[in-house]
C-alpha cells in the first residue's frame, strides 16, 4: 500500500502541494468534491502504515477509543470529552481575534467553501461545456459490479453475525406455515444494526416457503418513518390487500371459465370438483365477477378513518391467509399518531373469521413501549428481539461479503475494509454507516479514475460524509435555532472559549433586531441549545460554579466556516449585514 500520509501532511501556508501524492504527480480534482482529502485527525493513521498489517491497522485506528463500539462525544454524565479539544483558553483582552486553530474533530479544517452546496435548487455551472462529455467519463473502466448490494435497501441472501436473531423470529414465524396466528414480535436495536434486513430475510423465506407448500402466508412492509398516521397505514395496507384480491378473483375465474368451458364439452369433468353442474360453476364466476367490480381503492385522503379500517377489514378477511404486518420505524407512527392503529391491529384477530393477523414492529427506541396502552402493551410485545451493535471484526465480516458482489475482483486494497469497519465500530457498530463509507469511497476512486480503492478514498470519504450531514441537518434548522447558533459562532470565531448561556442570548437577541424576528425567552433559548447538542452541532456542558449555580458552557462540534456559510445561505439569517459589533455584548453585562 502507499503511504498517504505524506501526501495529506500540508502546511497551512502552501496551497499547491496538497493535490499531489508522495510520487509528486498531481491528481485529479473534482470540482464538485465536498471535502479536501486530508484524513481525520481522530483516526489518522501514522506514517508507517504501509508496513502494517490490516489488524494493525484497526488496532491503531481505535486505539483512543477504548472499545470498538465505544461512541464519541459527552460522558453519561454530562462531561465533555476532552481528546479533540483545539481551543485554548484566551484572556478577555483577546476578543476579536481570530483563533489560530478552528479545526473541529473528524474534518481537517481545509474545506473550500466554494465546494459547499449550498443552495439545493441550484444547478453547477461549468467552466466550459462541450460535446461527448458522457464519453469522457465512461472513458475509465468501472470498478463496480454492483453498487446496489452497498445500499441499505438491498437484502443480502445471508446475513453474518444475525444468525440467533433470524432463528429466533422463524421460530416465532413458522406456526403461520401451521395455518395458526404467530406472536407478535417487537424487534430492538440502534441503526445499522441489521433489524430490518434480518426481518425482510426472514419475511421472504417465510413466503417462499409458504408458496412450496402451498399455505396462504403473506408479509406487508409499511415504513411507519413515511407512512406515519393511523389513516396512512389502513389506507395503504387496504389497498394492498385489495390489488392481492383482485389478483386472486383473477386467478379463479381463468380457472372456472377452463372449467365450464370443458364441463361443456364433457359433463365428466366436474367429477373432481365442488360443482355439480354447469350452472353452478357460472352462478360463482358471476359471484366473483361482482366482488371485483365492489373493490374500491382507499384515497391517501377524505375518507372517515372507521370508513378506512372497515375496507381493510373487509379486504383483509376476503379469504383464508395468515398475515404478518411489519412496521419499521413503529415508534414514529406511536409519536406521531398514538397506539390507535396499534390497538386496532392487535385486537382485529378476535373479529376476523377467514384470515389470522400478526405484527412484527421495528425501533430503534427501547423506551417506546413505555406510553402504550397497557392492554396494547401487553398483546404487543408478547416476543421480543435484542439487536446488539457489530463490533469491528463483525463489521469487517459484512464488508468483506458485500465487496465480493459490488466490486470487480482486487479493487479493494487490503487496508479499505478493515479502515472502513474502523470508523463505523467507534459509531454505535452501524453498518449502515460502514456500507455507505465504502460505496462512497468506490465513487470517489471511480470519480479519480484510479484502478483501486485505497485509505485515501476511505477518508476523504469520511469526511464528505459527515459533511454532507452537517450541511443538511444545519441547511433544514429553523429559522430561531439557525439564530442561536448563529450567534455561537460568532463567539468562538471571535476567540470567545467557554461561551455560556447567557453569551448566546445576548447575541441572539443582537440578530433577531437586526432581522427583524421575535425575541424568545433565554428559557427558551436553552432548550434550542440543548436541541442542537442533540443533533451534534454544538456541545453543551453544565458547569458548577459553585455559590454562583450552574451554567452551560458550549462549543461547536462542527467545521466553523462551513457552518457559518451554510447559515449565511439562508434568506433571513443572510439579511445581517455585520454581525462583527455584535461580539461586544459579551460585556454588556
């Protein structure tokens, strides 16, 4: 492997070195690339790293981790962590001066602002356009062979590492296979932790078997993330039984129309039948005939809801099936609409006469449970299912079976995978995250057409993650966190350390004058703060200060610059003209 820390070793002063590797030939730049490629300061490799082995390599990656699932950031306790901490604390007499070092951890800090994307609707413009600029770029040969099987959406035929949980759940599952109703099933985890692909396994296996057999088993998936009202679900449940039905009358009626069309010719062939006569066999192809004219779709809206679940009721119970409902993300739909749809699923088995109904639930929040009803509660959760975080060697495992689909044989170099499961161990063992650093890392090599994936496409890679996160998470912030945070930057540009609550709200109220906007209490003001430190942006720690009571002091826990252009893009936070004055209310108090 090449050492590329060499290459990523730029000193602040000099702009041109850090597009060349170690051999001094320049690389390929692309114009729209969201982060520079200098590799996070949090895991960064030393400078021998080619002479290690991949193990090596893991154990010097999370050596500051202490485990390889241990996640980042504050202490249960509300203690910050220290490792990662740039600023230094400077003297009052120092306000107005530019820290000399903004670096924040997991970015190098040298991000280009003009690679931001700021503005969702707007298009690049390039320099030059010109003809065949698709044949340029499928000039390079593809490293991929099939990029889906990195997505999450792919459900892979084996699942590592999943094996209890999959028995579990098909020894759960297979009394539908018996015709008799399964126990509902609540399935725990933190993402990327494989519950959904583990169910949608498991789900299809349970119909195939179902089909070779012969017993009518069907599975419905309903992402309660999207799909998250109570008519939402009865409405798009309902119309996917009705299109099941349809396609059943269908199948019967080519069936009984062969039927009668050979009754007719020889009476010998209802002999094996439940008809005794031509007529009989007319009387229930009329019959089905008008149960498929009744079929009415639900609409997404203007139906009463009882209307809503008595047409899945109805469609549900047209004809003998076992039917297992998977909802993923069930605690959005509990959020956002209360345990109604819970409580009328879970209860529907005692009025059914044709059909028998299971519920297999997804979270990611253990606690949801806590605000059912207990009568749902307790026909809810009759089996559940923990899904532990991979560790690194786990995480290696996946990686290893997907790259073997997605990618052309001996693209990856031997340090990708293991730097990949790296990064995503230290962060909840999400797979997710590790599926999507390595897909991306491919794109990005593909992009520099370079014939392999190597460490360099895996940090830059990182980093355009985490990113692209920041930007979205800021770029969709209302209007009053936007302020607040606002005005936390312009402290800690301002070589503020230490910024306490009432800093922020002295400024905030500073930006909302400015533009015009209502003033929130500092009450308020702290709970936006405390909103933020949940999302990751800033970090908010309380503070003793003994006789003088408890403070917040916060810092960004975000690239300085990035966010601040990612704010400033924004129409009414873009109004403050100079916001530079504002700093001196530190001291108006």
């Amino acid at each position: 492997m090449t050492d590329d820390s060499t290459s990523t070793e730029t000193p602040a002063d000099e702009d041109t070195d850090d597009e060349r590797d170690v051999s001094g030939s320049t690389e390929h730049r692309e114009p729209d690339s969201d982060v520079s490629s200098n590799p996070d300061p949090a895991v960064e490799a030393p400078t021998d790293s080619g002479d290690r082995s991949p193990d090596e390599l893991v154990d010097a990656t999370l050596s500051d981790e202490g485990s390889p699932v241990e996640t980042g950031g504050s202490s249960e306790d509300g203690t910050a962590a220290s490792e990662g901490d740039t600023a230094d604390n400077s003297p009052l007499a120092d306000v107005g001066t530019a820290t000399a070092d903004r670096s924040v951890d997991g970015f190098s800090g040298d991000v280009d602002l003009d690679d931001l994307d700021l503005d969702a609707d707007s298009e690049s413009e390039a320099d030059e356009a010109s003809r065949g600029l698709f044949d340029d770029l499928l000039e390079g040969e593809p490293i991929f062979e099939n990029k889906e099987v990195l997505r999450p959406s792919y459900t892979p035929h084996k699942l590592p590492h999943r094996e209890d949980q999959i028995n579990n759940m098909a020894t759960i599952l297979v009394t539908a296979l018996r015709g008799d109703t399964p126990s509902n099933i609540l399935i725990y985890g933190k993402t990327g932790t494989g519950k959904t692909a583990s169910a949608k396994f498991v789900s299809e296996e349970l119909e195939t078997t179902s089909r070779k057999y012969e017993v009518p088993c069907e599975v419905e998936y309903i992402n309660c993330e999207v799909t998250d009202t109570q008519y939402r679900v009865l409405a798009q449940l309902a119309n996917k039984f009705i299109d099941k039905n349809e396609e059943y009358i269908e199948e019967r009626l080519d069936e009984f129309e062969t039927l009668r069309d050979e009754a007719a010719e020889d009476p010998d062939a209802l002999a094996d039948s439940e008809f005794d006569s031509v007529a009989g066999v007319e009387t229930e192809i009329r019959d089905l005939e008008d149960d498929l004219e009744e079929f009415e779709p639900v609409p997404m809206t203007g139906w009463p809801t009882d209307r809503v679940y008595q047409t899945f009721f109805d469609a549900v119970d047209y004809h003998e099936r076992v039917v297992v409902i998977m909802l993923d993300e069930i605690d959005k739909l509990v959020e956002k609409s209360g345990d109604d749809t819970l409580y009328n699923l879970s209860r529907m088995n005692s009025e059914l006469e044709n059909s028998r109904v299971s519920i297999m639930g997804i979270s990611n929040d253990l606690k949801f449970t806590d605000f059912l009803d207990p009568r749902v509660k307790s026909s809810l959760g009759e089996e559940e299912i923990v899904f532990p975080p991979y560790d690194a060697t786990q995480l290696r495992d996946i990686l290893q079976h997907r790259s073997e689909i997605a990618f052309k044989p001996e693209i990856l170099t031997d340090d990708v995978i293991p730097l990949c499961a790296a990064f995503a161990a230290r962060e909840h063992g999400d797979a997710r995250r590790a599926l999507d650093l390595l897909r991306t890392a491919g794109e990005l090599a593909e992009r520099d057409r370079t014939e392999n994936v190597e460490e360099k496409h895996v940090r830059h890679a990182q980093e355009k993650i985490e990113l692209d996160r920041v930007v979205e998470v800021v770029r969709t912030l209302p209007t009053q966190s936007k302020l607040v945070l606002y005005a936390t930057i312009l402290l800690e540009k301002n070589g503020v350390h230490n910024i306490n609550t009432g800093e922020v709200f002295n400024i905030y109220k500073r930006l909302c004058q400015e533009i015009d906007a209502d003033v929130l209490t500092q009450r308020r003001v702290t709970d936006l703060i405390s909103e933020l430190d949940m999302l990751g942006i800033v970090n908010a720690v309380v503070v003793s200060k003994g006789r003088y009571g408890r403070t917040k002091e916060i810092s960004l826990s975000v690239p300085l610059d990035e966010t601040e252009a990612v704010l400033l893009s924004d129409s009414r936070v873009g109004e403050v003209e100079d916001a530079q004055p504002f700093v001196q209310a530190r001291f108006d108090n």
